[in-house]
C-alpha cells in the first residue's frame, strides 16, 4: 500500500510508547528513515525521550545503560546492512544480563533478498540465541505493527513471567516510499505490566554461605540475614552492604573449609575464590533464577528464594567469625592516618605528605566508593579496578551498574551515560560516577559523543591510566611469555593525549596525580572526565584475577 513503511512506523513507534517503552535510540540511515522520523515526531510530542547516536555499538549500550537504570525495555532503530551486526556486543550483555532492549532492525523486502542488492542480508535470527525472540514483519496491507509492538515488548519482559528479561530483534522489511505524508492514527494498546517472579522456600541450615552476584539485588542481603549466613557480595550486586557482608577475601581463610552449602543470587563473575568455591563436590550449591547458569553448577530454583523458619542458635557463632576475619583482612587494607602522637608541626608536614602521595589503584577504588552516597549511581567497568574495589571496601547501600553479562570492556561510557540520564530524569540529586580503566574509555571512545541539542548527563568520568592493560600482568603467561611480545599484544601500551580526547568531544578534563588532587575532583565538576595517573605500586593489586571463571 502506499506510504507502507510510514502507516507502519508511526503505529509501532506509538504503540511502543503505549506499551511501557520511554526511550528509543535512533541511529541515522536510510531504509529505517520511517520508524526514525516517527520516533522524533513523538519525542516532540513529549510521548517518548529520543536518543540519537551515530555509532550503532555505543548506541546499544547507551540503550543497555537506559534500561538497567529504569529497568524498563529500550528501543534502538537501526538501519538494514552491517548496522545491525554493530548492536550484537549490546544484544549479547543484554541477553546474559537479563536486560530488556528491543532492537528494531529495518531491513529491505523479501523481492530484493537473494539478489545481492546493496546493503542487504540475512538479518532475522542474526544475533542466533542473543535474542530472546525474533519477530519478523512487512510493512504491507497485512501488518499488525500494534501486535507487533505488544509482542515485542512482553518478550522484552520475560513473556508473562515465563523467564526473565532480555533483548529481542524486531525485524521490519520496509519497501519505497520510505517516508512522508502526516502523522497516521494507531490503535491505543495498553501498558505491559511485568509479572511477579515466583518465591520459594529455603530453610536456614549451618555451614550455609550466600553469594550475591552482578545484578543479584538488595533483597539478597535480607535473604543472608534471614537464613544466618554470611554474605560475599560483588560490587555490583547491589547487595553489599548490611551486618552479615564479608569480603571475598574471607574465602581464603580456614572458614572456607567449614562451608556446607552455597545459595547463589546474581551473576558472580569476578573472583576464583567463589567460583572455586562452587565448584567443590563436598558443597551444595543452590542457584536462584536463570542468572548464573553460565559459570554456576547447582540446583537451580526459578525465582526468588524466601527463607523458611528461623535460623538456629548456630547462626550468631557462625556470621560472627566471618565478619570478624573479614574486618581484619580490611583493618589491614586500610592506609594508617598520620598524626598520632605528633606534634602540631609535624602533624602539619604529615598531612601535607600524605596529600601529595601518588594515586595507587587502591587509593582510587576507595576513594571512589566513599564519595559515592545512595543518590549517587555507580558504573563501573570490567578492568582491574573493579576487583581491587572488590578486596578493598566495605559494604554501603548504594546502586552499582556494571556490564557483568560477559564481563567486557565493551560500551562502557555509552553504558554509563544512559545510566546517568535516567538517573538525572528521574530527579535524582546525585552525580553519577563511572570507574574505570584507560583501555575501557578509549574501547568506547565514541560513546563520548553526545548531540549538541541533547542534554549531557551529570556523570563523572573518572579513568585511571596506567598505560595500557597492566590487567594481563596477573596472568600466569606473563612470567613466561617474551616481555616485548606480551607488551605487545597483551598488556598493549598507550599514550593517547586523554585531554584533547576530552576535548574534542565537548567534556571538561580534570587531571589527578596525587590523593589531594584526587579529593577535590571527586568533589568538583558534577560532568567532567576525570584522568587519574595511576603510581606503579603493586602492593594493593596482588592477585588480581582477569578472567576468574575461567
């Protein structure tokens, strides 16, 4: 029919908003025109928010970071052609992460597959088990893009409570006229309201360790209260905070040999301690929800587990000697404060020295974590300074973010922009942070661009350089490869000019090389990219593990 592609567009994109979808990222092209311009019409209207991106990678992870934070299904348009396979990276940390992003992949008709026409392949099922779901549609006399909408939303959300959360490809063949006319009329849909997770019982039982993975949720710290466990939290779990968390460095004690039984909550990716622990045939292990069935072995319940009974008396003894190892292993973390026992003067000099110290990795985990407060939101990004973060703080309930899916530098920035602007839009007061390293920031350095007609979110930046990927130090290769070789390939030496990065692309640049200079940033400019010289100083980086599941 004529103007197919428009009639279609304006009732998808409308019955999307509908539905519950509140962001669409729009990547510019030619064959998905229609659904972009509906998608900027409606924005206009103030029915949608419209994000424009030109690179379709950072783009999927700007929708990654919009639904993580609102925890409701993003759309992104993209054009037919090799701008689909660039939300793949997006598709599969949605898809391993239980992130509900609907990708509308405009494509050409079935008359013009098969035939080499230009910018043309086989796109359904192009993200093969990364989609939840594929919905295929033509823009012709036939289509239900309201169905359509509905369908791919539901998916989005776990279809009926039937699984959880994740992406879904939405593939529209699209024929000339591409675009025009006014705005078409569509059908109202109603809102999808996700469904409950179902509860089941566990009873509380000694020798019992609870571990809170990535995306493992605040209730996780209830559940280890309830059952009289101890609990080993990840940064972005969050669940790391309450009287019974430990660090996971307390599975390196002679506790560990205690452990009966292990209820696993989330996605724990980042040490070998609590893999290595799971692994143990002598523990029972058991796994709530579909997150963790990658790299976790245990009976695996679907849906949240509520504790059933009390803990016995058992449960005082058995936390209070987790958490008192654990307190020591962070007494013994913690940089002594000068002044005892000094005079005025020396006080003085001890301070002043103590502000001029070069910035360890640890110094900024810590630093970082303290200056973050349950209004702020954190990102951080898979580098070495998520697991020292990990060993060297303690709990507090703040909102951590973290592609931990597949645990890849991937879309990092573009990741914590989305979370910042969602954060922002719902009035949050605080600042967004997003720690990482020098090879995360320059992986997504496009993600930096943000349109000048778009607001640019309040978020810090904070990048600790250390030339390279000094990660790859820590694995066992590394004493035996040939030094240039493995510098070369592996460790991956940069030296590019962080502040005309910034600069280029409109973000103020904050240079750090000392703890003072380190306090006043994290306390300055609410947008900013904060570049802080890493010191060699490999005392609080022992044993950092790159690649713990494996």
């Amino acid at each position: 029919m004529a103007d197919g592609a428009a009639v279609y567009a304006d009732r998808l994109v409308a019955a999307l908003a509908d539905a519950g979808v509140r962001d669409v990222v729009v990547c510019p092209g030619s064959r998905s025109q229609a659904l972009a311009l509906a998608a900027a019409r409606l924005a206009r209207e103030g029915a949608l928010t419209l994000h424009v991106r030109i690179d379709e990678r950072s783009a999927g992870f700007l929708a990654v970071g919009l639904a993580r934070e609102t925890c409701a299904p993003v759309a992104i348009v993209v054009t037919s052609g090799t701008a689909v396979a660039e939300l793949h990276p997006a598709m599969l940390e949605a898809h391993h992460a239980d992130v509900p992003i609907i990708a509308i992949t405009a494509d050409r008709p079935p008359e013009l597959q098969g035939i080499r026409s230009n910018q043309t392949t086989t796109q359904p099922g192009i993200y093969a088990h990364a989609a939840r779901v594929v919905v295929e549609a033509i823009a012709d006399e036939h289509a239900q893009p309201e169905a359509d909408a509905v369908r791919a939303v539901e998916e989005a959300l776990g279809a009926h409570g039937l699984r959880e959360p994740g992406p879904v490809q939405l593939n529209v063949a699209l024929r000339d006229p591409l675009s025009g006319g006014a705005a078409h009329p569509h059908a109202h849909v109603d809102a999808v309201v996700p469904v409950p997770r179902p509860t089941h019982p566990i009873a509380p039982e000694p020798g019992t360790v609870v571990v809170a993975g990535a995306d493992a949720g605040a209730d996780a710290s209830a559940l280890a209260i309830a059952l009289g466990a101890p609990l080993v939290a990840e940064p972005s779990s969050n669940a790391r905070f309450g009287p019974n968390l430990v660090v996971p460095d307390v599975l390196t004690t002679d506790l560990v040999a205690e452990v009966r039984r292990v209820v696993v909550v989330g996605h724990p990716t980042l040490t070998r301690l609590v893999t290595g622990l799971v692994r143990r045939t002598d523990v029972e292990v058991v796994v709530a929800g579909r997150r963790g069935l990658e790299n976790v072995r245990g009976t695996v319940v679907a849906g949240d587990l509520v504790a059933d009974g009390e803990p016995g008396d058992w449960a005082r003894a058995w936390v209070g000697r987790w958490v008192h190892a654990s307190r020591a292993i962070l007494d013994a973390t913690t940089a002594s404060i000068p002044g005892a026992g000094l005079s005025r003067e020396r006080y003085a000099r001890a301070v002043l020295e103590d502000a001029r110290r070069p910035v360890t990795r640890a110094m900024l985990a810590k630093a970082v974590w303290e200056h973050t407060w349950p209004h702020d939101r954190l990102v951080l990004g898979a580098s070495r300074l998520i697991r020292v973060l990990d060993r060297v703080v303690g709990g507090k309930p703040v909102t951590v973010h973290a592609n931990r899916g597949l645990a890849g530098i991937d879309g990092t920035v573009s990741t914590a922009i989305g979370v910042a602007l969602a954060h922002d839009r719902a009035g949050g007061r605080g600042v967004t942070r997003a720690l990482m390293g020098d090879l995360t920031l320059l992986h997504d350095a496009g993600g930096l661009h943000v349109p000048s007609d778009e607001p640019r979110p309040r978020l810090q930046l904070v990048v600790g350089n250390d030339g390279g990927g000094t990660i790859f130090d820590d694995l066992e290769v590394a004493a035996t490869a040939e030094p240039d070789d493995f510098a070369r390939v592996q460790r991956t030496p940069q030296s590019v000019d962080l502040g005309a990065l910034a600069a280029a692309y409109g973000w103020q640049h904050v240079l750090v090389q000392d703890r003072a200079g380190l306090e006043r940033a994290l306390t300055g400019a609410a947008t900013c990219l904060i570049e802080v010289r890493l010191a060699d100083d490999e005392a609080d980086d022992a044993e950092v593990d790159p690649e713990p599941a494996d």
